[in-house]
C-alpha cells in the first residue's frame, strides 16, 4: 500500500545520528515524561493543595497511562511567593507538600513501578528568606554576605534610581532597594532574589544540593532558568522597554548569555559520575539534566544539549508554533536539525504550567478539541522525547473566569510583565465525576475548579472510546509497542497545502491542519485517528482538524 504514496522530499533523519563523543542512546532519549505540578494533581491530606502523599497514590494512573518518567514542579520549603518556585531551603520538603520521607517514599514506590522522577532546580535565584540572602540584608554594604546576590548602589544624586533599566519577567524594575540605600537585583518577582554565579560559594553550594537529591534517587533534575544564571558584564542597559517580549527571540544581557554552558558541562559532569548508579533492574541507571532554556533560535538551544552538557533543552519554538501546516514543518525541521547536530533527541511539548493550555490556544472549544488532539497524535508521532502537561491528557481547557480574589500568579499584582494569568492552566485537576474537588482531594482545591469539570475527569472518560484520555492511552501504548517511534528516523512525504505527512518505520502520520476535510490516497492501515474516518477503496477523507496513523 505504499506504492500510492508520493515521493519523498526530505529526509529529517535518514537515520539517527552516531552521538558525537561516543554519547550512547539512553532512556531519555524517547521518554514520555509526564509534568506534574505539585499543587494541583492530588491532595492526600484534604488541606486543599497538592502534595507528595496525593502523588504517591496517584502514580499507578501515571504508570498505566504510559509515562516513562514524572517531572515534580518545586516541593522544597518556600514561603509560596511564586508557587514554590522561590526556594528556601533546597534541602527540605515544605510541609505544605509532606515530608523528606514522603519524597522517599513517592521514588520508592514510583521506581517499583518503573517510573524515573525528574526534579525541579531552582538555580537562578532563591527566596528572600534563603538564609543566604537574610545574612545578606544584615551585612553591610560591600559585605561579603551580599556577593552571594546582586547588590548595586543606585543612579541618580542620592542614589535614588535602580542600577539600570532592566524590568522584571512579572513587571516592574528588576531592582528593589533596601534600607541602606543599595539595591538587589531579581529578574522575577523582589522575593526571589538572583544570584551571583560567579561567586564560587554558589557554585559549591548547587553541587552539594544536586547530590543530595541524587543520592536520595532521584533520577535527573529539570533546571529552571537554565539560560539565566549568567548576566552580562557590567550590567548594561538594554535601552528599551517591554523587554518580557524579547525574551526567546532577541539577546538579552541577563539571557542566554554563554557562560551558563560552563554551568551546564560541570552539572553534566556531576549527572555522568552518578551513572550507573544502584537502581531496581527493571530502571536504566543514567541520570539527566533537563533545560528550561529560552533561546533567540533552534541553533542557540542546541547549545544546551552538546554531548557534554544537559540531555534535554525543552523545545518552547513548537509549544508557540500556530495550528499551520506550513509553520509546524518549519519549526519541526529546524528542531530536528539543530538538536541531530550535536547528537542530542528533539522534545515537543504543548502545554505546560506557565503557558495557557493548548486546547484555549488552539480556538477553544470543539475546534480547540480538536486541533489539541490531532496536535497530540503529530508529537507523539514525532522523533525523540515528548512532555505530557498534567490533565492534558483528559483535554482540559484554560479557566480563565477565576476570580481576582483567589488569583496567586506574582506577575497578576505588577505591570507590564507576564500577562499574570498562569492561575488558569494551575486549576486542580479532576478525577471523579463529582465531590468536592472533583477526587482532587477530600475538600475543596485551592484555585475553584470550573462548573462541568466533572465531566473531563478521568473517571468521566475511562472506557469512552472517543474520549481523549483513550486516545493518549492508545497513542502512548502504540508508541512503546512500534519499535520505530521515538528517538528514530522520519522522512516528509509531498501533501496538499494545509496536510503533513511523514513516515517513520512501520507508520505513516497524515495531519490535515484545515477546517474543511481533504482527500488523500491510503497510506496504510488505520490504526488510530484523533478524529472518526472510514477509509473508502484507495482514498480516504481526512476529517478538518485532525491526525491519523497508519501502519505500514
């Protein structure tokens, strides 16, 4: 049945790529690693927030969905000013989510049932209370305790001005000034002061953390801000304003700046002596580093993932892609060869907790539907490593009625940054039909979960054939049992304007991305469709806005 398929235009990859520097083909590669954020997936004391225990019970879902790995969002002491994402103490479990033994319990149990777990890092900055930065406000200026930061005297005659022009991600200057008269800076919100990288204390105290979650097992780290950690010389003005709109698509001195990649090769020298390591036989022993890396292009990210550095960089250019033929083509090309450069597997990721879910992007409602689980079936359908944001697989949509009074996202209270919205992707999940919380947890959830979210739940949906739980289910069963998925080789086959089609072996995977159906030769065996279709003779309809495999 191949015969009818027209010719091939390109090859992605012919075949994978020996790995530069003898890097061998490891789990990560072809992980479908499954993010959850802590605070809304399941709360297993009823106090209204996701935690360590409610995860623990959760992970046979996980395991049953098809997940290879789970990515933890931040669970260390924090006083929540970013939703943990402001680190008091990198060592300990804030009891809002459990206890160290809670966290050795949840990698026991998830290694019994073959899942790895992968752990946020927060290098860029810590808490304002971090005693680090506590000792820092009480020394003087010019004190030893305030090289750890960024602490600068102002501009202007009585010092009166911030040190320069940068603006915060959540708005507002990047500066805070404390009662001496000095200021600090914090690309983020005042409570989360930066860092100082080139003071060696730092790096020696980031070391010392890493091995203390590598030697509890965890199996890699997510490394928040990986492209932050390093500014500019001299602090310099950027000499414009709305800077938050630069970030990824123009230099910034405090972004992607290179000396991170030194950071990166010492974390990846760090990872590598801990590979192989004691593990369950059934769990591969290599740890990873993972890069939440903004870069201004596919060549700059592949940076980030040279054999010596991180295993992963997240790929933001196809999470921003529009639902378009044309522009997907364009931004997977461009990420397969930038990441087959340097040896290293290309993610896709659509949604995750700082970005509106992918169903609203894509139009919202049916056609939101739709196009997120044709958009689904194309990533999972694509060569390398895929990251499922938690309750996408049930094809929830962004609440965006939640009240001001309950909203928590830092960047809601200031001006001219993010847009302040995070809180609706953040909404506790549902798993039961009904309760209060819909099986979140025994009460309420902290965010107010929408009228009909009973209907998306995992309860809701398990055995509905054409729900969307079903169709991850399915597609994330068929991509283990295909031995060509994953971290393989892909060719582009000719389509019609507005259709992909690409092979991988044993499957052809046809994407029509217009809203009007589109007639196409059969290319194989239907064996799973984002949408209904009954192939007829030797063609087949491909519905509007959808996404079907084929055998082949």
């Amino acid at each position: 049945m191949t015969q009818e398929l027209a010719p091939v235009i390109h090859d992605a990859t012919d075949e994978t790529p020996a790995a530069p520097g003898g890097r061998a083909p490891g789990w990560w590669r072809s992980a479908v690693i499954y993010q959850v954020y802590v605070r809304s997936f399941a709360d297993g004391d009823g106090d209204g927030v996701g935690d360590l225990p409610g995860i623990r019970a959760r992970l046979p879902y996980l395991a049953e969905l098809g997940a290879d790995a789970v990515w933890l969002t931040p669970f260390y002491a924090s006083p929540q000013a970013d939703g943990g994402y402001d680190v008091a103490d990198y060592r300990s479990v804030d009891p809002l989510f459990g206890s160290l033994a809670d966290a050795d319990a949840l990698l026991r149990t998830a290694h019994e049932l073959g899942l790895r777990v992968i752990v946020d890092i927060v290098p860029n900055h810590t808490s304002d209370r971090h005693a680090w930065f506590r000792a820092a406000l009480t020394d003087r200026r010019g004190g030893p305790a305030r090289e750890r930061y960024h602490f600068r005297p102002g501009r202007g005659e009585q010092g009166e001005l911030p040190p320069n022009d940068w603006e915060s991600v959540f708005g507002g200057p990047a500066w805070t000034r404390v009662a001496d008269g000095d200021w600090y800076l914090h690309l983020f919100a005042p409570e989360q002061p930066d860092l100082n990288w080139e003071h060696p204390e730092v790096r020696e105290e980031f070391d010392a953390v890493l091995r203390f979650w590598l030697d509890l097992g965890v199996d890699g780290f997510r490394i928040d801000v990986a492209h932050g950690m390093v500014k500019a010389a001299g602090l310099p003005d950027i000499g414009r304003k709305e800077q938050v709109k630069m970030i990824g698509s123009q230099t910034l001195p405090f972004f992607d700046q290179d000396g991170v990649h030194e950071i990166h090769r010492a974390w990846r020298r760090l990872l590598d002596s801990y590979s192989p390591g004691p593990r369950p036989e059934a769990l591969p022993a290599e740890r990873i580093g993972v890069a939440e890396a903004w870069a201004p292009n596919a060549g700059r990210m592949a940076l980030y993932v040279r054999p010596d550095e991180m295993h992963q960089a997240f790929n933001f250019h196809f999470l921003q892609c529009p639902w378009e033929a044309g522009a997907m083509r364009t931004v997977i090309e461009e990420s397969l060869a930038a990441t087959v450069s340097v040896g290293a597997p290309t993610t896709w990721v659509l949604s995750n907790h700082d970005v509106v879910r992918h169903v609203t992007r894509y139009g919202g409602g049916a056609a939101g539907l739709r196009r997120a689980r044709a958009a689904a079936l194309l990533m999972l359908a694509l060569p390398g490593s895929v990251y499922v944001y938690q309750g996408e697989e049930l094809g929830l949509p962004e609440v965006t009625e939640l009240p001001d009074e309950v909203r928590q996202d830092p960047s809601f209270f200031r001006d001219n940054g993010q847009d302040g919205l995070r809180d609706g992707c953040r909404v506790p999940i549902p798993w039961t039909t009904d309760g209060p919380s819909h099986g979140f947890g025994p009460a309420a959830g902290w965010l107010p979960q929408p009228a009909g979210w009973g209907g998306l739940s995992v309860q809701a949906q398990t055995g509905d054939p054409d729900s969307t739980l079903e169709l991850y289910r399915s597609a994330l069963r068929l991509r283990r049992e295909l031995p060509g998925l994953g971290d393989g080789p892909m060719r582009w086959l000719d389509a019609p304007e507005g259709v992909l089609v690409f092979s991988r072996p044993g499957l052809v995977c046809t994407v029509n991305t217009q809203s009007a159906p589109v007639q196409l030769p059969v290319p194989g065996r239907l064996v799973l469709s984002s949408e209904p279709v009954a192939p007829t003779g030797g063609s087949v309809r491909l519905p509007a806005d959808s996404c079907i495999w084929w055998a082949i």
